[in-house]
C-alpha cells in the first residue's frame, strides 16, 4: 500500500513531487512523493462562516545524488469558517 497514516487517518498518495533546481526550502534539486488528506466538511455552507474543513499533506523526497531526506508535512484545519489550526514542518535529515 502506498500511503501515509496520521491521527488514524491515511493520507493517500497524490503525485510525485520534488524540484528540478535549487529554488526550494532546501535549496538543492529533490525528488519525492506526495500524500493528501481533506475532510471537506461543509465546503459549500450558505454562510462561509460557517465552513469547516481540514487538509493534511505530506512530502517525502531525497535530494538527487545525496543520501538525504526531505520530509514536508502542513495541516489546516478552519471550524466555522476560522483557522483554528496550522501545522507546517519542513526539514532535512542528513
């Protein structure tokens, strides 16, 4: 199977992802995979302020022709149409 679990929930695989150049948080040409998870909640409610959603991705990559690996997770949640919580952790492991 090819997907990544958080909180219970499993987080499918989207596309390949990565960056050919240096024009990226680690500033070197990666390759890697790409997961996402959204509960939608009420995307269409009559009153936006009431909207509730959540949206989890998850990258894991290498950078080319080195032994390390990029991991790049970000979580948004809004309850009622206001973000109640924002995750983003980008890093690098030698």
């Amino acid at each position: 199977m090819n997907a990544a679990i958080y909180n219970d929930k499993q987080i499918d695989f989207a596309n390949k992802s990565g960056s050919e150049d240096a024009n990226n948080p680690f500033k070197s040409p990666w390759v890697g995979y790409h997961y996402e998870y959204e509960d939608g909640g009420d995307y269409l409610p009559t009153d936006a302020a009431g909207m509730s959603a959540t949206k989890i991705t998850f990258d894991i990559g290498q950078i080319k022709n080195t032994n390390k690996i990029v991991l790049m997770f970000m979580s948004m949640k809004i309850d009622n149409g206001k973000p109640v919580q924002t995750v983003n952790l980008i890093c690098m492991i030698n």
